[in-house]
C-alpha cells in the first residue's frame, strides 16, 4: 500500500479466507454433532424420559439454529472482508495513477480526496463499493433474465407483467374469472419486463404479450410479480446462493434458502418487492385493475442455476417467493 496507509489488503484477504474456514468447521461439526445424536434415546424409564424431554431441544437447537446462526456469521464477515479487500486495491491503485499523473485521474476512477487526504475517505471507499455491486449486477445480467425481471423493473413492469383479469360469462353479467383451489385471479396479456419500460407503447398487439426470450409463445408469470428492492441485496442473495452450488453436479441446480441465510439476523421485508391482483376487488368501478402489495413474511428466495459450458454455472434466474398463507384473499 502507499506510504502511511495502514491497512492491509493481503491480512484481510487471509482473515477472509479463515472466517470461511470457521464457517465449514462449525458446519462439519454440526453435521457429526447430527450423525451421532440424530434418532438416538438419551434416556430410558421414567427419569430417562424427563432428560429426554429436556435435553433433546437443546440439542437439536445447538445442531439447527446455533451452528447455523455460528457459520451465517462467520460467511458473512468473510464475505464483508473480501468486499473492503477488493474496495482498498480500487483505490490503491487509482492513487498510484493518479500520483503518477499528478492527480488527474483520481475523479476519473472513482476516488472522492478531500484537501490533504492520502486515501480516500468513508464516502469515497463507499461509491466504490457501489461502483463495484454494479459491476457485478451487469456481470449477471449477461448470464440470464434474473436481472430484468427481478432487479432492474419498475412498479409499473411488475405490475404490467400480472396482466389483466379473465372475464366470464354473457355480456351485461360478465364477472373475473378465478382459479378454484386458491381463489386467485385468472389473468391474460402478460407483459416480460425485458421488453423495457415502454413496451406498451412501442409494441403493438400481440408482440407485446411475447415471451423476449421464447417469441412467439406469450409471456408466463405466476400469482405474483416479484423482485429485489436493491442491488446490494440481489448481489449478496446471488453469492450466497452460488456458495452452496454442488460443484459435482454439472447439470441444472435450484437453490432455495431463506432471506436471513443471505443477508444475516433481522428482518428484511423491505429488501423485496411485488405485486398481485387483489382478489376479492380485482377491478376498480372504471374497470383499472386493483393490485395488492406482496407481504413478504416467510417468503424465501428461488434461484435457478444452468450449465454455462465451461464447467461451471450461470444464474438463469433469482427471485422472491412468497408464501400464500400471507397473501389470501381477505375473504
């Protein structure tokens, strides 16, 4: 690093690599804590019962949440340790330019100096780490439609991609159409988000209604329209979803985790995004179609994995699942 700059990238590499290291002893532990207690009696009779009774959720707790909530921790902070890595090369880098050419490319790259700093400060280490979760958005983006359905939409796009209601019955009685076993809406004229914002009005009919990757078949989208609220959230749900690939199996992969496996303890519901037509009023008196706001308590997250020919994999697509029982019709 430059002359007085104390930090060190190549320590935080090494406390990143070992932070991932505790993460795999905890879950090893807890993988033969599990093998050697699972469906063993820890007791007999009538005293061996009572210690049953009270030891085994201990344990069952210390394998499942301890040991989980122990490794989340460890990822996460290693994870946490490789971004600041990565940001302090940016920005060691661009000062060494930036010396080397009298300071003129500092603004260029990205770097925020204010009168007498050597390196940057919170604000400019902070823009690139932006710079680089952007980065690394446009990097999934090639790779399949995760990005422009479930990231890079407006309110609008998903709504836009529910379609409008199915209507039954003779003209004059007519009434939406709904599935039977979920009371859902029946919905049409679907419009795929990658088609851009402006696809109502750029594309005439049906074009619109196509699927951008599969025209001429129309666009499919099941009971809700969701998405990321950020691209700092959809970057880390994406690493952590990739983390657990099985590097052994060459052929298609679904990872399914929940919203705290990714971006650690607390609540998040303000991470995640969408919309459903309401069911029991899914036309307002001029005939516009009412939309619901997606509640996202216990949903998980999906992400869909394919071969990308060269040995590896590459993310087809990612996004929020709700749960049904958080999102019924009032009635």
């Amino acid at each position: 690093m430059s002359d007085g700059f104390r930090a060190h990238p190549d320590r935080l590499g090494e406390a990143a690599k070992k932070a991932h290291e505790h993460a795999d002893k905890v879950e090893a532990h807890s993988r033969k804590l599990d093998a050697a207690t699972r469906g063993r009696v820890l007791g007999r009779g009538p005293l061996g019962r009572v210690v049953e009774k009270s030891v085994r959720p201990v344990i069952d707790s210390m394998i499942t949440d301890m040991s989980k909530a122990m490794a989340k921790g460890h990822r996460s902070l290693g994870q946490g340790l490789e971004i600041t890595k990565k940001n302090l090369d940016d920005a060691e880098r661009a000062v060494q330019k930036g010396l080397r050419e009298g300071g003129s490319s500092l603004p260029g790259s990205g770097v925020d100096l204010k009168p007498g700093q050597s390196v940057p400060g919170r604000q400019g280490l902070r823009e690139l780490y932006k710079r680089r979760v952007e980065q690394r958005v446009d990097e999934i983006d090639g790779q399949g439609h995760a990005v422009g359905r479930h990231l890079r939409v407006t309110d609008q796009q998903l709504k836009d991609r529910l379609g409008v209601p199915v209507m039954q019955g003779p003209q004059g009685a007519q009434y939406v159409a709904k599935e039977r076993k979920t009371g859902y809406v029946v919905s049409t004229n679907k419009i795929d988000p990658l088609h851009g914002p402006d696809a109502k009005t750029r594309l005439p009919e049906p074009n619109r209604y196509y699927d951008a990757e599969k025209a001429p078949n129309k666009h499919i989208c099941g009971t809700h329209s969701t998405a990321f609220s950020d691209s700092e959230s959809f970057v880390h749900a994406e690493a952590h979803a990739r983390s657990r690939l099985n590097p052994a199996d060459p052929g298609p992969q679904t990872i399914l985790f929940s919203p705290s496996e990714a971006w650690g303890p607390g609540g998040h519901l303000g991470r995640m995004r969408g919309y459903f037509i309401d069911p029991d009023h899914p036309l307002d008196p001029g005939g516009a179609v009412n939309y619901r706001e997606v509640d996202f308590t216990g949903a998980r997250i999906r992400a869909i994995y394919h071969p990308d020919g060269k040995g590896g994999h590459k993310l087809h697509t990612m996004f929020p699942e709700p749960q049904y029982k958080h999102n019924r019709p009032r009635h």
